[in-house]
C-alpha cells in the first residue's frame, strides 16, 4: 500500500463509552460551544456526533500498531 493513502483501523469505530467522559473533561468547550452533551451511559448527544483526541507522533507507524496488533 502506498505510504499516503488511508488505513482502516478495524474495531475504531466501536469506542470505549466512558473515553467520551474524559474528552469532555480536557476539553469543556465540547458542551457550550459546540453544544455536545453526553447521556448517563456516555453516548454522545447528537447521536451521530464523534469525539476523538488525536495525537501525531514523527515516528508513528500504522503499520506497526496493525502488525503488532495481528501478531497478539
């Protein structure tokens, strides 16, 4: 594959719920500006909101977290 296209991170698209408590708490803005909130259960509201905090690291590799994650 070549380095520049995108790579698909099986099992990305299923979060850890309560990883959306600690995103709203680094970051309050969330709630009043972009008027996000989180149910009891941590889903986000609206329904069809994301959240992430992604880092960039120079020496990062998707490459090396999938083989690393196969091999497990």
């Amino acid at each position: 594959m070549a380095k520049n296209k995108a790579n698909v991170i099986h099992g990305a698209t299923m979060p850890e719920l309560e990883d959306h408590f600690k995103v709203f708490k680094l970051l309050p803005a969330v709630e009043s500006e972009l008027g996000m909130s989180l149910s009891t259960a941590g889903q986000l509201i609206p329904a069809q909101s994301t959240a992430a905090i992604i880092v960039h690291h120079a020496q990062a590799s998707i490459t090396q977290w999938a083989n690393s994650e196969l091999s497990s």
